[in-house]
C-alpha cells in the first residue's frame, strides 16, 4: 500500500491553500500518481486514510475516486481496494477533471430540500397528484427489471411530489438537482458500482411509504419517509470499497 506520509507538503499538505472540493482532491491525488509517489498497479490507502492525510470528508474521497476512475486513472475493486490503473504519463496532457457539485453531496441535498417539499405536498396535494403518483409507483414496479424505464418513472414520481406542493420554484429545484446528478459521468460510475435490483425493491419500498404518508395528508410521515429514502440511497452509494 502506497505510503503517503512522506508526500512533499508543497503538493499536499497545506490544506487551507488547496482546492478541498473533490476535484481539487482528485487532482492532488493525480499529482501523486503522475509522480512516481504511488507506483502502477499499487493499491490506494483506505478512503478513511485518504480522507484524514487531505483533511476532507470521506464522501469527497468517494466522488474524487470515481473522478479518477472515470477518467482511467485508477480501477476500482469493490471488496478490494482501489489501485492504480497504470502508468499516467500518456494521459498527462490530456487529464481534466470536470467542474461541479459531487452527485453525493446533491443526494445529500436533495435528503433536506426533498424531505420539506414531500411535508407540503402532504398538506397542498390535489386529487389529480395522487393519480400522478400512483402512475409513476406502478411503472416503477411494473418495469422493476428494466432499470432505465424503473428510473424515468423514480423521476417521474419526485417531480409528481414537488408539482403537488404548487409551487414552481419547488419544482424547477427538484428537476434541476435531478437532471444535474443523472447527466453527471460521475453518478453513472457510482451507479455501475452499486445500483442495483435490490436497490430498486427497497427504494419501491421506500416510495410507497412517500405516496402513504401524502395521500393520508401527514406531514410529518411524508418528510420523515423521504428523508430516510435519500438516506439510504447516500448509504448504498457509500459503502466502503474495502
């Protein structure tokens, strides 16, 4: 395992100078690599080890991590480990990290924002939003071994929810964070590694639970519902590699 404690400070250490998004992260890393501190094919210290050596959480370790992977610098092993791919110089040139928000920070954010629109649409909805909800719950069951149609439907139902509270503003942010993450190369290599069947039966699960609480016009049951949704989602998406 690559040992980082003898990385020169001018590249790493000063925390407070450097970038702490997970792309500064993941180019500190890159640098790390591109210079012989850890060799081709040399497994990655743990993300926890990561995250103390930088001084970032643990979730930017995991969204600077699948950064690097996506762009071939390093291989993923679930239950392994992280290693270096290979040796980085042929792609010196040409490595460039894309700019914005960490798709788990915006599941994140979405637990908050998502929970309180799901609370007011308990007490705003119509008849006609029920309809819309149940329409999306049933293509999601109904389509549960198709993940593309399973996941047009899952938009549908979170776009239904925040159209139910009647306010616009509520709507373009839930279309806005959704479309964001799912665009995201990042979100697609996250979901490659952890999205699963079994993840669709609970969050049908978890859906259902929503659509309850909103139709029997509780608040408190609708954020609380959501909440633990997106919860488990970030969850899943953060299990340790090893």
């Amino acid at each position: 395992m690559a040992d980082l404690s003898h990385a020169p400070t001018g590249r790493v250490a000063d925390a407070d100078a450097a970038d702490r998004s997970y792309v500064g992260l993941a180019n500190q890393i890159y640098e790390l690599i591109a210079a012989g501190d850890i060799a081709p094919r040399a497994r990655l210290p743990s993300e926890r080890a990561l995250a103390e050596r930088f001084g970032v959480s643990r979730t930017q370790v995991r969204e600077a991590i699948i950064a690097l992977e996506v762009q071939g610098v390093v291989e993923v092993r679930v239950g392994s480990g992280i290693y270096v791919a290979e040796a980085p110089e042929a792609r010196a040139v040409t490595f460039k990290l894309p700019r914005g928000l960490g798709p788990i920070e915006t599941l994140r954010a979405r637990a908050v924002i998502e929970s309180g629109i799901a609370a007011l649409a308990a007490t705003e909805r119509k008849d006609s939003d029920l309809d819309r909800l149940f329409a999306a719950l049933r293509a999601m069951r109904e389509n549960m071994d198709d993940k593309a149609a399973n996941e047009a439907a899952d938009r549908d139902f979170h776009l239904a929810i925040a159209r139910a509270t009647g306010n616009e503003v509520l709507q373009f942010v839930v279309t806005a964070m959704w479309d964001s993450s799912r665009a995201d190369p990042l979100w697609k290599k996250i979901e490659e590694h952890f999205h699963t069947p079994a993840l669709r039966e609970a969050s049908q699960d978890d859906h259902q639970r929503i659509f309850s609480a909103i139709m029997a016009r509780d608040a408190s049951a609708a954020r609380a519902a959501m909440q633990a949704h997106l919860a488990r989602v970030v969850g899943e998406f953060t299990q340790a590699w090893r």
